[in-house]
C-alpha cells in the first residue's frame, strides 16, 4: 500500500498577500523606468526651447551676398563679439554653434559639429537631434535657411549644439520629487494592505471560534446571515453535512433502540428458564425432562441474542470497511497525482 504524504498546508492570508503585493512590487521598476522617461522629455522641452531661439537668432544675424559663385548666394554672419561670447558662457554645459552656406561650405562657429543625415530638410522648420560632440553626448537644434535668389532650393544650414548637463540634473530632480515618495508610499501601501486582508479575514476566525464552542451533540444548522458571502456556500455544505450527519446518528440511536429492544427478550427468557429451573432443584422436584427442557429454551434464547449481536457486528463492520474504502481512495488519488507530478518533473 502506498504511503500518502501529507500536502503542506497553504496560508489563504499569505497567498492572497502574495497576490497582491508581487505584482505592486513589479510594477515599482516599470513606473521608476517610465517616471526617468517622463522626466527626461520634461526636462528636454525648455533647454529645446531655447535652443531653437538661438537658432533663430544666429539665422537673422546671417547675411546672403546674391552674387555668389557658380550661381549660389554667398552667407556671411555678422554676429558682435559680445554676441558670441554670451553664447558660450555656460558654466554647466558647452555650447558650440555652425553656420553652413548652399553648397555645405563652412561659414561660421564650431567645425567639428556633425551635420544631418538628410542633404537638404524642410526649409525653415526646427528640428533637434542627438548627436556625439567632443565625445559628449549633445542635443541638436538646427534650421534648413532658405537663400534668396539661390536655385535648386539651395538653403544654409545653421545649428546649435549644447551638452545634456543641465538636462540631467533637472531630470534627476524630477525623478527625486517622484520617486521618493514611493519610498515612503509602498511600505505604507503594504501596512494598508495587510490590514485591510487581516480585517477582512477576520469573519473566518469568528466562525472558527463558533464552531470550535459548540458542543459535540450540538447538530444546529450554522447561521448564514453574518458570514461573507463568499463563505455562505461553505456554510452551507457544512449545514447539509450536520443535517446528514443528524439523520443518521437518529437512525443509529433507533437501531440501537430496536437491537436492545430485540435482545431483551432473549435475556429475559434466558433469565426466566434458569430461574425455574433453580426453583425446581431446590424444591426437589427436578425431572430431567424439565431441566432439558429449559436448557433447550435457554440455548434457543442464546442462539436469537448471537444472532441480533452478530447483526450488529456486521453492521459496525460494513462501516469500517466503507470508511477504509473511502480512505484507500484517497490515498489512491493522493498518490497519483504526486506520480503525476513526479512524472511532470522529470
């Protein structure tokens, strides 16, 4: 017979806890990565804004010359030194600047500036990019001028370049204001959440403890009206478990009843035969006639009384075995489904 280990049992608090709390702490990583995302476009929107000003400026101080070579304007720009001085007085980032005439020739600023992709963009549009200036990350902004008098829709190329540290610190500071708090929120969050599991629960320890009062004659259906409703149709089985379990101890108590009633009899008879026949030896009046004949309605009486007991025996042992039945087939179920889980591992 195969051995049936017992399962381990299973906390409904832990595992509802843990429900509940694993995905709020893998959603914690995924809101922190798209907080640093946010912050990050957040941070870029002014510094852009800024750029793109100065774009615009460097563009109006730039003066075209109609009669340039092979047909295309000559750019020229015409920026005052106090002008170009204040626009790389940062003391966070560097700022570098390029001006590129029609044909890609360098006019002005920072040589070493990448240009874009794409040989002429959508003229007099903003536009930004990132790009790597001096080995520093850098953000972009750069305009595609149209020329005047230039054919093939020729235009100069003016743009302004600017490293990512303020960017970062305002992006660091955001995250800080919104990260933070969670620090404090989500050991807050799982107090909460403990307690409102531990005070909802709380219902199936009351009716553990009715239960556990009750005597163990006490067959009373339990009380469905102040238990949750998800316990209600657990409550109910049990009530039908006490109402079969009620029926049949009566049914047992009546047996019982008949069987002591069907014994006495026999008993009593038993009794009576050797009472005359005591009474008849003593007086002397003794026949052996009289004295098989009461041994004979004892033995009879005898023979009824074993009869009733090895009817009750049988009774007690058809339980037994229905119960051992039952056991068995649990174990039978119990240990197959470890050999299939056994089977599933390997």
């Amino acid at each position: 017979m195969l051995s049936v280990a017992r399962r381990e049992q299973r906390s409904l608090f832990g595992e509802i806890l843990d429900w509940m709390l694993a995905p709020l702490l893998l959603l914690w990583p995924m809101s922190i990565f798209l907080t640093y995302l946010v912050a990050q476009s957040i941070a870029d929107r002014p510094f852009d804004r800024d750029l793109g000003v100065v774009v615009r400026a460097i563009a109006q101080q730039a003066s075209v010359d109609p009669a340039g070579s092979g047909g295309l304007p000559k750019v020229s720009l015409r920026m005052p030194a106090m002008a170009a001085e204040l626009l790389r007085a940062d003391d966070a980032d560097s700022v570098y600047f390029q001006v590129l005439g029609a044909r890609g020739e360098f006019v002005a600023g920072d040589e070493g500036l990448p240009v874009p992709d794409e040989a002429v963009g959508r003229v007099g549009e903003l536009q930004f990019r990132d790009e790597t200036m001096r080995d520093d990350a850098v953000r972009v902004a750069y305009m595609w001028v149209a020329l005047p008098g230039a054919v093939d829709d020729a235009a100069m190329l003016v743009q302004v370049a600017e490293t990512l540290e303020k960017r970062s610190r305002l992006a660091n500071e955001i995250i800080k204001g919104v990260i933070l708090p969670q620090f404090v929120i989500l050991p807050l969050a799982v107090v909460l959440v403990w307690f409102a599991l531990a005070r909802g629960i709380r219902p199936l320890a009351e009716l553990q403890q009715r239960i556990r009062k009750r005597e163990s004659t006490d067959l009373s259906a339990i009380p469905e009206g102040d238990v949750p409703d998800e316990v209600a149709p657990l409550v109910r089985a049990i009530n039908d478990l006490l109402q079969r379990l009620d029926k049949t101890i009566a049914t047992q108590r009546h047996f019982l009843a008949d069987a002591a009633h069907q014994l006495k009899t026999p008993l009593a008879g038993m009794r009576m035969q050797a009472e005359l026949a005591a009474r008849e030896i003593d007086s002397g009046r003794g026949d052996p006639a009289s004295m098989k004949h009461s041994l004979r309605q004892i033995a009879l009486s005898t023979q009824r009384a074993a009869h009733m007991v090895n009817q009750l025996l049988a009774m007690a042992r058809a339980e037994d075995t229905g119960q051992a039945a039952r056991h068995q087939q649990a174990g039978d179920v119990g240990a197959g489904d470890q050999q299939q889980q056994a089977y599933r591992s390997e």
